[in-house]
C-alpha cells in the first residue's frame, strides 16, 4: 500500500483502490467507491469547488468524475476522517500540491 506523508499528514494513494489505468467513473461508482453518501459527495464537491485543488476538474452537471476529481475527493475524505471537516477544508490544497509533487518525483 502506497502512503504520501506531507508534513507528517499520511494517505493513502487512490491506486489502493481504483486501478491507475482508470480514468474516470460514473458519479454513482465513485460515491459506492469512497463508501460516501450523495449530500457527503456534494458537500466535498462543493469545498473543493471554492479551494479548486491541483488537478481537480470536476465540471458541475456531468456524471463522470475524472480521476483528478476522484483522486481530489479521496484525499479530501481522508483528511476529514483525521481533521474533521473545517481542518480538512483548510489544509486541501497545499496537501494537493504536495500530493502530486511526491507523486511526479516518485515516477
């Protein structure tokens, strides 16, 4: 299991889940995915709308959530799971940035 430490805040990387070679799912699958209900997909879509992380492309109206979303909406969960909700909204994008950062080096 692949794990991003930033800061001494650890992840988990979405290929623990979704294979790397997937694009993109329906919005349903990614909900089912994440184990996340409608109205806590749309809450975290919504933060993440206004603090608009690296790579995260969600287009408002459209189904299929890119796997930038998707990797956007994983990260998102988990530091809400460690920081609760407010902690995570303040902290979403630079882990983002640091998220990929560690990823492009790590290739």
């Amino acid at each position: 299991m692949l794990v991003a430490d930033f800061n001494q805040i650890k992840t988990k990387n979405l290929a623990t889940l979704l294979p790397s070679d997937i694009d993109g799912l329906s919005s349903e699958r990614v909900r089912e995915l994440l184990n996340i209900s409608r109205i806590t997909c749309w809450r975290y879509l919504k933060c993440l709308l206004l603090t608009k992380p690296k790579n995260f492309d969600f287009i408002s109206g459209n189904q299929y959530y890119s796997r930038g979303t998707i990797e956007a909406l994983f990260q998102f969960q988990q530091l809400v799971e460690r920081f609760q909700y407010e902690g995570a909204v303040s902290r979403i994008k630079n882990h983002m940035e640091d998220y990929y950062e560690l990823q492009e080096s790590n290739r």
